[in-house]
C-alpha cells in the first residue's frame, strides 16, 4: 500500500509522511526524481523512537543508497541535551519496547554529508529567544520528561503523531515564540540539508545515483518544499512501521 495524497476542502493536495491508523504508527519512504535525470532522492521521514525493526528496515534501505544526508546536531549543546531528554527517557521504561535511533550511519559503507547546525549555534539562537519562553520550556522538559517515560508508547500511537506537507490549523495560528522556535529547530536547520542537496544535484547531476535524505518527520514538509523548488516531485513511496498498534 503507499501513502495516499489528502485533499482538503479548499482542493489543495498534500503527501501524508506520518501516518497513523488501527495497525500502529507508520513512516512513508518518499522517492522523488526529476525530468532530466540525474540523483533520485529518497527521504527517511524518522521518529527518533521507535520499535527496533522500524531502524533495522531503514539501515537495510540505506546500505543499497549511494549517498546518506544526515540529520545531527554537531558538539555539545545543553539546549540539545535537554530536549532530546524527553524522548531519549522512553526506552528507560523496557515494557514500552522502544529504542532510540541505533543506525550506524558512518560504519554502513555509504559516504555521510551531516549539515546540520552545530551545538554552539543552536545554543546561541536558543539565547535569543525571550526569556518568559526559554523559562517556561525549563520548567516543562521534566514534566514532560516523566510523562514520556509511562506513556511515551501511547503517545507514539496518537493521531497526534500524523505529519503531512500541508500547514496545520495550530501552525497557522501560533504564537510569535512558537514560530521563532521553528526558525530555529525547523526552518534554519531545513535550510541547511537543502542547501547541501542543492550541491549534490549540481555536481552530480549526470549521475544516477540513489541520495537519502535521513531527518526527522518535522522537518520533511520543508526538505519536501525546497526540492519541488528544485524540480523534483514525489513518483512513489511506500510504507514502514515505526510502531505497531498491540491488542
């Protein structure tokens, strides 16, 4: 079965990325070309928990890849600590059944570019933002932190997982912090790996190689954006299971 498109009201077509459904929580590998020819790029739209077999079906896909881009925080980074904290604590709870991404993506055999934002930075831009914000985020990372470790699995199996390439209502109206947050952990970042993609096609463009793209879900909608801008579009994809739903 591969991912369907959603059609809103307003006839506008989006690609589903994180699905979820009565079977359990599902990630669609989205494989993009463009006329012409040149690098295929396939992206990995990845939960950074998950249930084991979810890491071992994409560290198998990317074994067969020419090129990995991948997503990483490079050097230390107490904003980055923090917040990986409150889902890092999931597979803490064994009976969740959960592990963190445990792909070795430098020991695969494919060539690695990680162009991604270093600690500094993203502790730097994390300084810019208003304190109020900054020392209400603090107070939540151990609450939330608690709450993920007794019911990070449920919380895997929500609706509230689903991501498309579509704009939500509560994107469209959130606060002016929430939205400097995003430029920060979403738009800057995404920027980033397009950039390094936009290089690729450039110098590889009379090759037929096969590129993964291996970031986190929340970041697919914009890699999505920046590579029809570049004239790819999605020509198939398929499904993997990040959770199953259980009885």
């Amino acid at each position: 079965m591969t991912p369907e498109a959603l059609t809103l009201g307003s006839g506008v077509v989006g690609m589903q990325i994180i699905e979820n459904s009565m079977i359990g929580t599902r990630s669609a590998v989205l494989r993009l070309t463009r006329r012409g020819g040149g690098p295929t790029v396939i992206i990995f739209p990845m939960l950074h928990v998950a249930e084991p077999q979810f890491y071992r079906d994409v560290e198998r896909r990317l074994r067969g890849c020419d090129l990995l881009v991948v997503e990483g925080i490079h050097g230390d980074s107490r904003v980055a600590d923090a917040l990986t904290l409150t889902y890092r604590v999931m597979p803490a709870n064994t009976e969740s059944g959960l592990v963190v991404d445990d792909i070795p993506y430098g020991k695969l055999g494919v060539p690695v570019i990680a162009p991604d934002m270093s600690g500094a930075e993203l502790d730097e831009g994390w300084r810019g933002l208003r304190w109020p914000f900054r020392m209400a985020a603090w107070v939540a990372v151990p609450i939330v932190t608690v709450e993920q470790f007794f019911d990070g699995r449920r919380r895997l199996l929500s609706p509230d997982m689903e991501v498309n390439d579509l704009p939500t209502a509560d994107e469209e109206w959130q606060s002016d912090d929430l939205d400097q947050l995003d430029e920060l952990l979403l738009n800057r970042r995404d920027s980033r790996v397009l950039s390094a993609l936009a290089g690729v096609v450039r110098d590889r463009a009379d090759e037929a190689i096969d590129v993964a793209v291996v970031y986190g879900a929340a970041h697919v909608p914009g890699i999505l954006r920046g590579l029809y801008l570049l004239g790819y579009r999605v020509v198939s994809a398929d499904w993997l299971m990040v959770v199953a739903a259980t009885d």
